[in-house]
C-alpha cells in the first residue's frame, strides 16, 4: 500500500538550532549533566553518557533540544539505529536531519548510540593513543610527504587486515570465500596506490578518511577482544539504562517515552514490547514506531540472506567482529565512481535520486561501525523459522508480541532491498489491528524508497516524517 502526501516544490527543508529550552527547575544532579566539551562529530545541542551498571560501557545519547517556539510534548523521543551504525544516520545535515525535525516540532528528542557504536565508550585505563592504531607518525606536514606514507601504511594495514581474514578461511570448505577477499584486498591496494599516483591532493583527503575509518576498527578490535557482546546485551542493558536516564533528566508525568527505531533499533523496540508482555511489565512506552524493521524475514526476500554464507566464517575468525564500517569505506568508490563493479551496493542504501550525493557519501564514510559476529550470528535467526530468538533459543520475539497493549507505526520502503515491506508485513500480522498502523512509502511511478531513504532521504522530511509525526501525536497524551 502507498500513502499519497503533498510533495512542496522544494523537497528540502531548512532547519535552525534553535536555543535550548530548560527542563529542570533546578540544576540536575552531577551525574546527569552532559559533557562540557562535544567532539565535532557530535552534532547535537547536548552529548550524554549513560553507565551501564553490569558493564564498563558508557552509552553515548545525544540530545536534541526541543524549539521553544513548538508545542509543549508531554513526552521525550528516543531514537534507535540499525545494526553497526550510529547517530548520524539520524543527522546527516541541517536540511537532512530526522532527530533536529523533531526537535522543531518540540519533541525533546535523544539519539541512544549503543556499546561500540559511535561515541560509546568503555572505562579502559590501559589504553594508549600512541599506540599502532595511529597510521600517521612524524612531525612532518608537507603534502607529498604525507601522503606517500598514508599511501603505504594504508596499503599495509589492508593487506595485514584481510590476510588475517583470508588465512582462516584458507581451506578445503571456505577456500572460495578466502580467494575472494585475496582478490578484494588486491583491488583495495590498488585503487589506492593508482588513485594516489593519479590525483595526489585530491585522493589524499580519501585516504584520510579511510584511514580513520579503519583506525576506528583496530580500537574497538582491541577493546572487543576484551568486551564482546550481542543482541541480548542491548536489549536487557544498554536500553533499558538509556530509558532510565531520559525519564529522570525530562520527568515525563506519565513516566514514559515514545520510541522510534530504524532497522535493528526497530527491532529492539519489538523485542522489549514482547518480552514485558511476557514477564507482564509495563515496557515504559507510550507508542513506538519502527521503519524498515521484522522480527522474522523468512517469507521476503532480503538481501540479507547472503549473509547467512558468512555466518559460519565469522564464528571462526580470530577476531570477534566484522568491519562494515572499514568494508563500506573501502567499497564505495568502487560502486560510484568508473567502471562501478560495486555499484549494486548503492541500492542497498538508497534509491536513484532519493539521495544528495554527498549525504549519501557522508552516510557511507561516517554512520558504520564494527559488528561483533555474536550479533550477526544471533539477528540471522530471524531468516529461521519463528524469527529472531533470545541468546539461547528459548524465547521466539514474534511469539509474545501480540500481547503487548502498546500502539505501533510499522513504515516499510517498496524498494528496501534490506527489510522488504513483505517482511515487515510479517512482524504487522501478529499485532492486533486496532492497535498497528501499516505504511509502505514509494509508488509504482516513483518516488521509492529504499532502506535509508525512510530517514534520511530528499523526500524524507514532507512525507515520511508527517506521518510520523502524526502518529506520535495522537498517543501524547
């Protein structure tokens, strides 16, 4: 089904900072203050960490502050990311940001970046930032200096990368797979040595950015070694610690919060509304809305399926994550620039034309993180039958989540590659219908949507967000 909005003139939609509006009658209490200095990247009125009491992570939560010129909200608005992401996903720009959106209409609103993701950290006091990770040494600046060393201990730090990868796989069963990343690792050095020799100044600031990428990935190796997790730890820690927090830093009278959820954030959303109608416990949730999210994918046909062929690998490796981060920065020139071998990968993203190039590149670089193979290995239940399941096998999410009294928004993308609208249809089935609302954005003449254009697209703001916005309303209450 496709829902028919107005589409203005202009599908971009200018959005200010506005100042922030107080929500304590007095000063909160030390431990609840944000941090005085943001990183850049953090491009939220506030940054927040949250402990995790079972654990040394502190979750990051970044906060948008609600418009003083808006409606009063009767509850704050937590948003969840996908699988190995973090907030930028939820704002990419000014012009293309979900969570500032909302901020405006005067939802206080709070982006949760989970372990490993993003600005979350660990309380690691043997950590040295001079270690190996740092790719670039010397004093030295001049350009060419730079960037012929970047060139090689890039080239270095690929090709020892995916040699370790390759040399657990190199056998009689995975000898295929091994010979791909073999190949993969060629074409990575390569493009990075011609780009190099062909455009020094201009291909430098790439490899910078790949270079960070990867330095990103060979910190959280180290801490992963150490600190592995999966579903269950998000889902029975790290959300309900993050839940905690924004109810005593807002006060919402009720207690309560509205959620939304892309992708794995959606699907967390589900599993918390199933498990508390089993244990029957209030989840905390006033109403919450998922996009592009299914507790169970067996009946589409997601592009997801192919990672069901690397789950088995990833369970051996030495290492207990897989690099998406470091791996879609090092695919994406491959897939938009000549002769685009990669170039299928776009679509996994983002439909033709749903995105600004530069936000789409920025998205690519910047949103990804790593993916502890614990993870993966549990969310592929979902392509089994029943649909995903707890840590041990025991609890089906599907199963119990036709109890919970809890209303849902279910928005799917007729073209997500990733989460088909019939897989989300999958999980809508088992809500009962007076309390489900079903959206598939895209219509046969276009526009489509694919799995990031539901967030993040040009169209996104006029026609996706409203509907949203609207649900949202109505159980503000």
């Amino acid at each position: 089904m496709a829902l028919s909005l107005p589409v203005p003139s202009s599908p971009i939609c200018s959005l200010r900072n506005f100042a922030p509006s107080k929500t304590w009658s007095s000063a909160p209490p030390a431990t609840l203050r944000a941090v005085k200095m943001k990183p850049e990247t953090c491009t939220a009125d506030e940054l927040h960490y949250v402990p995790v009491s079972s654990s040394d992570w502190k979750l990051a939560l970044w906060r948008y502050l609600p418009s003083p010129r808006a409606q009063r909200r009767n509850h704050p608005l937590l948003l969840l990311s996908g699988v190995g992401t973090n907030a930028i996903g939820y704002d990419l720009s000014p012009e293309s940001s979900f969570a500032r959106f909302m901020s405006g209409q005067g939802f206080d609103t709070w982006i949760l970046e989970v372990r490993g993701a993003g600005l979350s950290a660990l309380d690691v006091d043997d950590y040295d930032d001079d270690s190996e990770i740092s790719l670039l040494e010397g004093e030295r600046t001049d350009t060419d200096y730079r960037s012929n060393k970047s060139t090689s201990k890039l080239s270095e730090k690929f090709i020892h990368l995916f040699e370790r990868l390759s040399g657990v796989l190199d056998d009689g069963k995975n000898s295929a797979i091994a010979i791909q990343i073999k190949d993969f690792t060629r074409k990575i050095v390569g493009f990075i040595e011609d780009g190099h020799q062909s455009a020094k100044a201009q291909f430098y600031d790439f490899q910078e950015r790949i270079s960070t990428s990867l330095e990103d990935f060979l910190k959280q190796l180290h801490l992963i070694v150490k600190y592995d997790w999966d579903f269950d730890h998000y889902l029975e820690e790290d959300l309900p610690a993050a839940m905690e927090y924004i109810r005593i830093q807002c006060g919402p009278n009720d207690g309560k919060l509205l959620a939304v959820g892309h992708s794995m954030g959606g699907i967390l959303l589900y599993a918390m509304l199933s498990q508390c109608s089993f244990e029957g416990r209030d989840s905390g949730l006033t109403s919450v809305a998922t996009l592009a999210s299914s507790l169970d994918y067996t009946p589409s046909k997601s592009s997801l399926k192919l990672l069901l062929p690397v789950a088995d690998p990833a369970k051996t490796l030495n290492v207990p994550v897989i690099p998406i981060g470091v791996l879609a920065a090092a695919a994406h020139p491959f897939a938009s620039r000549p002769p685009y071998i990669l170039s299928w990968l776009n679509s996994q993203i983002s439909a033709p034309g749903m995105m600004h190039p530069q936000l789409f590149e920025k998205l690519v670089m910047n949103n990804f993180c790593t993916v502890p193979s614990k993870l993966l290995l549990q969310l592929t239940t979902a392509f089994q039958e029943g649909g995903l399941r707890n840590r041990n096998g025991s609890f089906f999410y599907k199963d119990r989540l036709g109890k919970s009294k809890v209303p849902v928004l279910a928005i799917a993308g007729d073209k997500d590659l990733i989460c088909p609208p019939e897989a989300v249809y999958e999980t809508v089935k088992v809500i009962p219908e007076h309390l489900v609302t079903y959206k598939v954005f895209g219509d046969p003449w276009g526009p489509h949507y694919a799995h990031y254009d539901l967030v993040g697209s040009c169209l996104a703001a006029n026609q996706v967000y409203p509907c949203i916005i609207d649900f949202l309303n109505r159980h503000d209450i």
